[in-house]
C-alpha cells in the first residue's frame, strides 16, 4: 500500500458539483485515501450530500468560516495523511488510477508530485489543457512566470506544508505553493493529467 494521501474539499452551498468531487474519490483504485471535506455551513443540501457518503468520508465538519482559506486551513489541520492534496467542489481527479500512477512514478519518496491540469464545464466536458503548461522541471524560481501548476495537480508531503496566510484574498494559494517549493528537496513531475478543474 502507498503513502496515505489526504485529499481536502472545501465546499459551501454547492451540493451537485459536491457529488461529482465525492464520486471522484468514491471510484479511485488508490485505495490509502482520506477524505476530508470542509463544509462553510451550507444552508441547501450540502449536508444531506456527505452524509448519504459518509463511508467514503473520514472525516467532515459543517460550519461558518472567514473564507475559502481560512476553510482550507482547517483542512489541513484535520489531515493525518503523509500527503495533501484539494479537490475543491466540483474538481475530480483525472480517472480512476491516477493516484496509483503518481505513487508508482517514481521509486523515490518525493516532498512534491505534480502534473497537468485539464479545465472541464459544470456538465463536465473538457473546455482544453490549463493555459500555463507546468515547467519539465519545477522550482519556486518557475513562479515567476505566475501559478505555473494548477493548486489542484499538485500533491505535497504534509510535514513541509505551511498554513494559508488568510490576509490574501486572491494570492493566497500561490504564496502556498511558492511555499511548499522552496522546502521541497525531491520535486517529481508525474508526466500525467492529474486533475479536472472546474472552470
């Protein structure tokens, strides 16, 4: 078995794209997976959603935050796994093997792994490939050209991962990886889609 990966949504009153993250996660092969999701006290059926899930959920909390990253560090607090990754509501992972690709892409033991990104609609169809391509070779010094790998395809060691600075409104996710980057010794590019991210 793999390194346990600690997958994160955050979500607020977003039920229907909520079931395709949880879906997403429901059918993956990997099988050492915590789910987490961060509810911001959704008020339509949001609840009902996780809680018809709730075998395929390690853990969930319902209740009023000061914005997405103030959601998403309570995330990482409730993570245990040895890896974290976000799937925001809406965002799936590319197929069903995918984290058993990642984990079986290199025998080394990486702080990060990372791939490519494709954009899909709410009914799921591919819009294309992200617009910035990530670099072959990823360091804090390819994020001068902007967030050069999209926060959803890219899977960082928990112990180097740092809180989000919640005065950045925007910027915040950048900052993070930018972050994460600089503590990384072993960057792995996968060489693989890792993610679907709801446009």
């Amino acid at each position: 078995m793999g390194p346990k990966v600690s997958i994160i949504t955050v979500v607020r009153n977003d039920a229907e794209n909520l079931k395709n993250t949880i879906k997403s996660i429901k059918h993956n092969s990997y099988r050492n997976i915590e789910y987490i999701i961060i509810d911001g006290a959704s008020h339509d059926c949001t609840i009902e959603i996780i809680k018809s899930n709730e075998p395929y959920i390690s853990k969930w909390i319902s209740e009023p935050d000061n914005g997405l990253y103030h959601a998403m560090n309570k995330g990482l607090k409730m993570a245990a796994g040895d890896y974290v990754m976000f799937l925001n509501a809406g965002d799936i992972l590319n197929n069903d093997e995918v984290l058993n690709n990642v984990f079986s892409s290199s025998a080394n033991e990486a702080d990060i792994y990372y791939g490519e990104t494709i954009i899909i609609n709410e009914q799921g169809k591919e819009i294309g490939m992200r617009r910035l391509k990530t670099p072959k070779i990823l360091s804090w010094r390819s994020m001068k050209n902007g967030m050069v790998v999209c926060h959803q395809s890219i899977i960082v060691k928990r112990s180097i991962v740092p809180a989000y600075n919640t005065k950045f409104r925007i910027a915040s996710d950048y900052l993070w990886v930018l972050q994460c980057l600089k503590k990384a010794k072993v960057i792995i590019n996968t060489n693989i889609t890792i993610s679907r991210f709801l446009d």
